[in-house]
C-alpha cells in the first residue's frame, strides 16, 4: 500500500476550497481530507464539512443502482432499463396531456457540477416544457433580475472586493456559517479579519447577532424584510441632503433623477419600520461618502423576502452612485478563465423576463425558468396544462421550497416522476424511478459558476480521484442518455439533433470545457490546469466598464423602468403604517449542515439538537417559554412543534428556525435517528409569499404565532 496526495476543489459550498485527499492507491480509502496550503485562493482553508466528502462517498445509504418503484417495494434496476423507462414515463405524459405537462426542478448542486451545467440545458430543450423550476426561486433571482436590466446580462453579477475594501456593509448574509455567497471567497474569516487589520470597518445588517455580525465592527438589528426602507432612507439622505457631495455619475451610465424615486423616504419616516435610528442612517451616509473604497452586498436576508428584487437594485444604485462600483474595494465583476457571460450570450442566453406567466398565477418567468413557489399549484390545479409528471435533478424541493405539505400532496398526486439524486429521500421517495450519479470523488470537476462570482480571477481543474465502478454513471452521462432518448421533431431536426448530442458525449464536459478556456481572456487550456493541480491564480478584479457591460449600446440602465414602477407601486405599502404585532420567522445556516442533504454525516451531525427556534429573553419571559421547552409555532400555512432556544442573538419579535431539517417521513431512506431529528421549516412558509417584482419566494419575515407547550 503506497499512500498518495490528490488535490481537488471543494465542491460543497460556494467557496471553491483546495483540498488535499490522502487514501491508499490500491484500495482507493481515504486516510484524511486536509486544506491545500498550496493553492493560491484558499491557501490551506477548509470547513468542517469538506472532510463529510469521504462520508458522502462512503455512505451506505448513498444509491448506487437506478431504483423502480413498484407494488412490492423499491427494486434495483438496470440503466438500460431505468433510462428508458424514465424516458417513456416522460414522453408517454407529454403525448397524452401536451409538453407542459412534464414540468423540471433543478436544485442547488447542479451549479456545483460543471458536467450538469452543461448537459443539463439539453435535456430541459427536449423536454420542450415551458413548467421549468429551479432552486433559483428560492435563492438568488433578484440579483439576476438586478443584473439583466443594469447591466445587460443576467450572469454578470457584482462581487464584493472584499480584499481591498475598507468598508464592507452587510446586509442579511452571514458569511462566518454559509462561507460566502455570490462572492466565493474561501477562508471569509481571515479575509473579513483583514479588512479590520487595515484600518476598515464591517458592518452588518441582520434581524440576528450573527456569527458575522459577532466578528464585525458593529452590528444593527433590522425589522424582516425592511431592508428595502433602510436602502431607500440612504439614499434620500445621499440624493436629497449630500447630493453636492456625490461624484458626478461616469457618462456610460444612463439614469433618471434619484432624488424623486427616494422621496418621501426620510429616515425619520423608515425607523419605525426599520428600528434603525434617523441618526444613523446619517451618519452611515456620510461615513459611506467619505470611505476610499467600501462596498455594500447583500444576500439571504434580502433577497428571500417581499422586496428581493428592489433590494438587489438599491444595492446596486447605492453602490453606483456613490463611486463604489468598478474600482478597487468597491462592487466589481471578474474576468474569469471561462467566461460565462461572454460564452452564454453568444448562445443567445443573456435572459428575459416574463416573456409568459405561470399557469394558475400569473407569476413571470425569468431566464425561462417560473417561480417555484408555482409549483404545486400547478400540479394540483385540474385544467389544460395542468402539470402531471416531474423530473428532478439535484434538487430536495419537498425540504427546501415553500409550504411543504402541499408540495407533498403534489408530487403524491403526480402521474409519473424521475428524480436524478443520490438519495431517497424526501422528494424522491415520490418518483417512479431514481437515477443515482456517482459519488462526488469519482467525478472530474471546475467552477463554472463560482470563479464568475469569485473576488479574485482564478481557475482550478480536479480530476476524478476515484475510479468509477463499471456500473455507475456520471449525471452528464444520465442528462445526456434522457436528452437521446427524448429526443423528437422532424427526421431532419431529430438528426442534427442527435448529432449534437453524440459530438458532446464524445468531447465530455473536460472537451467542451477545454474549447472554452481556449477561447476565454486568459487563454488558458486543460493542460495547464493539469499541471497546476492546486489552481491558477489570475489576478485581483479588474476594471471593466462600459466594455463588459451587455446592453448592446454599452451603456449602464441605474434606473430601469420594471424596478422604477415596482417601487412606486409598493410605495403606498412601504409608508403605510406596520401592520403586523405577531413574531417574524426568520431561516439560518450552520457551518456544518448543507441545505438539506449533509446530514447524513455522523461527523457532522453530532453534537447538540441544531434546529432549534430561536428567540430572544423578552419574548420567552412573556410568552412563559424556557430553553429547551417545546413551542408550537403557526404560520398561515402549517403547524410544528421546535424546540426553544432562548438568546440574545435574536431582537425582539423575530425568531429562526434553520431550513433543511425534517427527515423522519417513512419513506425515506436516511440512516440514523440523529438525521432524523428536526422539523422542516418550509412547512410553515408560504408559497404565496412571494416578491411581486421577481416572484422569488419571500421565505424571510414570515408572520407566525407562538405558543407554549406544557
Ligand atoms: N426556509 C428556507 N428555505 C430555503 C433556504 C433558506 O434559507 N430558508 N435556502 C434556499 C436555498 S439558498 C437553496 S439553494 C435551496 C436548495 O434547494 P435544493 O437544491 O432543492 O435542495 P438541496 O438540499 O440542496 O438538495 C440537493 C439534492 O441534490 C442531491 N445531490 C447532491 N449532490 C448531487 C449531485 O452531484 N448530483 C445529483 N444528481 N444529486 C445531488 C441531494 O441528495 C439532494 O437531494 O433551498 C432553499 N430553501
Ligand atoms: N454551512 C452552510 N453553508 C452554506 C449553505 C448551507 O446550507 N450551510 N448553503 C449555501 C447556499 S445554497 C447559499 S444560497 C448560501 C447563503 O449564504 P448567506 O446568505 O450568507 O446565508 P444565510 O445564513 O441564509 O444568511 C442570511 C442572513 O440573513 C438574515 N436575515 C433574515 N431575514 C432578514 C431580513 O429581512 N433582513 C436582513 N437584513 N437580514 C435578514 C439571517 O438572519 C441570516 O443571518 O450559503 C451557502 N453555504
Ligand atoms: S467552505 Fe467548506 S464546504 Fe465550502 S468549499 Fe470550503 S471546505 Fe468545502
Ligand atoms: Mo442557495
């Protein structure tokens, strides 16, 4: 036995990790999983949850073989079989009830699968169903929202400069759990730390004393969901009291008066709603003017609420117009090795916006994706274009997407249903058939999506580390086998597009990546990168305006038109008085959970009961709750019982809950009492809540009544 050294990338979270695996090259076991020192990103960092890829890949409850379910239990099944069932269910739907009947979810890791990002616009193209749903609904959509109409793209989203910021301000993100968000930035702490060691100064906006806020200058509590008033309150002060002092707008930028749009929003209007002084709104817009290079960036908090998407663009604007944008500290976009802007708009994918509605609602579509909040309405709603079957890739929707129960109800309610997962679990104990991928070290991989949102150009390629058992296959290979076998049209349309396909598979996503880093600027190829196992590094942000801009005049839209409306129809309602006196639901991350699929883990899941309803001394003493009581929380949607946690970490009238949890149903094949503790909070959401502007669900700030339990 001979131990060896594999580096890879992390491909849990966001952060895009170096990790370095030793394990035996004759049995392939895993000894350790430690950070890499030597890659130039994260320099030897890693979380708790990287060492989980050894469990992930070992665990038994992980599917290894495609499953059929029939009247006597879940069988074991070939590929041949599966994939051509799963491929007939599919056609058989659409040919009885028309191709919106076979709707999509795609979930959170396939941005993590640089072969699903590629194969998987295929398959959704054979589907030919305008029901396509994805975790983005439930995430980021208002940054996308905010990025197709400033900036001409969809995927061309600002990133923090956190490594050269002297002023970082925060608002809903809690960085020190989830590790970053639209800003991969590996090792956060030390990088936040650095910003305090030079002189700077974080500050964070949260309904919690986070973790985040806990390591930051200063920390200001805010009312859920008014982050909005917050942002329109600066920005009066700024275009109504210290207008003389802001810098002239660059000439590539194309806007009306800013000073009428915040009208109306003083501060001394908004701290009643906000709980946030007109003192400090003030003085922040001063301090804000004065900093060299500082930065505002926002997540979570700000963009699952009512408000998601106007949040996204005041950000925006407030970066914009106060110079913070395109230089040094400020707000800036990367220029990764593959371009993905670039690359997707030449395919004609720079996105849209309600180009159609969703059936039942009317909620718009976006990027060609409907909300997912319309989910289950649309299965459950009787009439034409009623969804009857459902394709799942990477997704947990039954945990992860608002009201749950009803979800459940759906997916029982379904014809027919394939879910691409490694689990049985809680959504794909629906399905017909479960296509299981291989385990995550068996797979080759590179950050398509996160060194587009990384805050420094880099570019990194793992090769598999373990051989694949002949019998498993890769979710391209299963993506790609579906698009064969959906595939339709005309004899002429069927040939170019099988041929299409057959010159993918060939080339394999490592081809197909290859060509686009030839073409990318750094003109890098996968040779390089395999001779550069721990990463290249490319640089610091760069300036890049107007000529990185995608509206075709290269010119900055600060003030479009859908978020100008939007704000004046939400007005009357922002002003009005507060109408809701009950408590505020609010979600969490913790550094060693994983949305809803980590836990499984023993490693990471030992310890004590993490999801806990948090809330703070004053509210317990009144409603008579201790720590460690048993509360009955109610939403308009569900009742569930949670265990209290009393702290100060939370204001009063807000509590949390952590999303995720929720795995004791009985068909779900998870193995231990530990995985299955917790409740699910999306059972108390709402999927009519949701941003009228986007149609992202507002899963922040959730109106709820508490109640004691003896
Ligand atoms: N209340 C509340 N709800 C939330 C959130 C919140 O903050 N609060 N956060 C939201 C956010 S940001 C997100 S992104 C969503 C996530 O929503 P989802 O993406 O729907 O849920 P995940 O828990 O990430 O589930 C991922 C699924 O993919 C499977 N899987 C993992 N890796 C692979 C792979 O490589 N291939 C395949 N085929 N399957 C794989 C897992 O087994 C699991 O079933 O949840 C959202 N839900
Ligand atoms: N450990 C771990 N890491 C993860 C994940 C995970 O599940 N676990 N998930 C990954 C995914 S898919 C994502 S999208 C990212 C998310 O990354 P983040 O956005 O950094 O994660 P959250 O912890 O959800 O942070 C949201 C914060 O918003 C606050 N908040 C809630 N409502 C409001 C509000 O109305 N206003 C304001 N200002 N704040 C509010 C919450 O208290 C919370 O602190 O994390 C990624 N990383
Ligand atoms: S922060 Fe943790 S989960 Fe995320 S990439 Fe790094 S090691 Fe992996
Ligand atoms: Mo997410």
């Amino acid at each position: 036995m001979t131990m060896q050294t594999h580096k890879r990338t992390c491909s849990l979270c966001e952060a895009t990790c170096g990790i370095e695996i030793r394990y035996d090259d004759q049995t392939g076991e895993i000894g350790s999983v430690k950070g890499d020192k030597s890659d130039p990103f994260s320099r030897g960092y890693i979380c708790p949850k990287a060492t989980a890829l050894q469990d992930l890949q070992n665990d038994p409850d992980r599917l290894r073989r495609p499953l059929k379910k029939t009247a006597s239990g879940w069988q074991e099944i070939s590929w041949r079989q599966a994939l051509g069932e799963a491929a007939d269910g599919l056609k058989r739907v659409q040919a009885q009830h028309g191709r919106d009947a076979v709707a999509s979810y795609l979930g959170n890791p396939n941005v993590h699968n640089y072969g699903n990002l590629l194969f998987g616009p295929l398959l959704l193209r054979a589907l030919g169903s305008k029901n396509k749903f994805s975790a983005t609904s439930v995430d980021q959509l208002p940054h996308h929202m905010a990025s197709l109409f400033m900036f001409g793209h969809q995927l061309l989203i600002p990133v923090p400069d956190i490594d050269r910021t002297d002023f970082l301000l925060v608002l809903g993100a809690n960085p020190l759990a989830s590790n970053g968000s639209l800003m991969t930035a590996p090792d956060i702490k030390n990088r936040l730390q650095a910003i305090r060691q030079r002189g700077g100064r974080i500050l964070v906006v949260d309904p919690r004393r986070t973790e985040t806020a806990a390591a930051a200058d200063e920390h200001w509590f805010i009312r859920p969901g008014q982050d909005v008033l917050l942002l329109l309150s600066l920005l009066y002060v700024l275009t109504h009291e210290l207008a003389e002092q802001l810098p002239p707008l660059p000439d590539y930028i194309d806007s009306q008066p800013l000073a009428p749009l915040a009208a109306g929003f003083a501060p001394e209007v908004t701290a009643e709603k906000t709980g946030i002084a007109a003192a400090q709104v003030r003085a922040l817009a001063r301090q804000w003017l004065a900093a060299d290079a500082a930065v505002c960036y926002g997540r979570m908090g700000v963009s699952v609420q009512e408000y998601g998407g106007l949040c996204q663009w005041l950000i925006n604007v407030l970066n914009i117009v106060t110079g913070h944008f395109d230089r040094a500290g400020g707000a800036m976009f990367t220029t990764p090795a593959v371009d993905l802007p670039a690359v997707t708009a030449a395919q004609g994918g720079r996105g849209h916006y309600d180009r159609y509605r969703s059936r039942v609602r009317g909620l718009p579509e976006f990027g060609g994706e409907l909300p997912v909040s319309a989910l289950a309405e649309e299965i459950l709603t009787p009439g034409k274009g009623q969804v009857r079957a459902l394709l799942t890739v990477a997704g947990n929707p039954v945990i992860s997407t608002p009201n749950s129960t009803q979800l459940t109800e759906a997916l029982a309610s379904l014809d027919f249903m394939v879910a691409v997962d490694y689990y049985l679990n809680e959504t794909s104990q629906h399905a017909d058939l479960i296509l299981p991928p291989c385990g995550p070290l068996e797979k080759d991989h590179y950050d398509l999506i996160f060194n587009t949102l990384a805050v420094r150009n880099v570019a990194k390629y793992s090769q598999p580390l373990l051989q694949r058992d002949a019998g498993s296959r890769e979710d391209w290979q299963i993506l790609l086998a579906l698009s064969k076998r959906l595939n339709r049209g005309s004899v002429r349309q069927r040939l170019n597009n099988w041929l299409r396909l057959t010159v993918m598979g060939r080339m394999k996503p490592a081809g197909i990546l290859n060509k686009l880093l030839r073409a990318g600027p750094a003109r890098l190829d996968l040779k390089q990168l395999l001779a550069s196992p721990q990463g290249i590094d490319l640089g610091p942000l760069q300036p890049g305006m107007p000529g990185r801009l995608f509206h075709r005049d290269k010119r900055l839209q600060l003030t479009p038109a859908v978020f100008v409306q939007a704000l004046q129809q939400a007005r009357e309602n922002l002003l009005a008085a507060p109408r809701h006196n009950g408590f505020l639901l609010i979600g969490r991350r913790h550094i060693r959970c994983n949305n809803s699929w980590l836990h499984n883990s023993q490693r990471l899941i030992k310890g004590k009961n993490r999801c806990t309803l948090m809330l703070c001394p004053q509210d317990a003493a009144q409603l008579g709750i201790t720590a460690g009581a048993r509360v009955q929380v109610r939403s308009r949607v569900a009742e569930l019982v949670a265990e209290a946690e009393i702290t100060d970490q939370l204001m009063p009238g807000v509590v949390s809950l952590p999303h995720g949890w929720g795995h004791s149903q009985p068909g779900v094949r998870l193995n231990t009492a530990r995985t299955a503790a917790g409740v699910n909070t999306n059972e108390l959401t709402d999927d009519q809540r949701v941003d009228a502007l986007t149609g992202n669900a507002a899963l922040n700030g959730v109106p709820v009544e508490l109640a004691a339990l003896s």
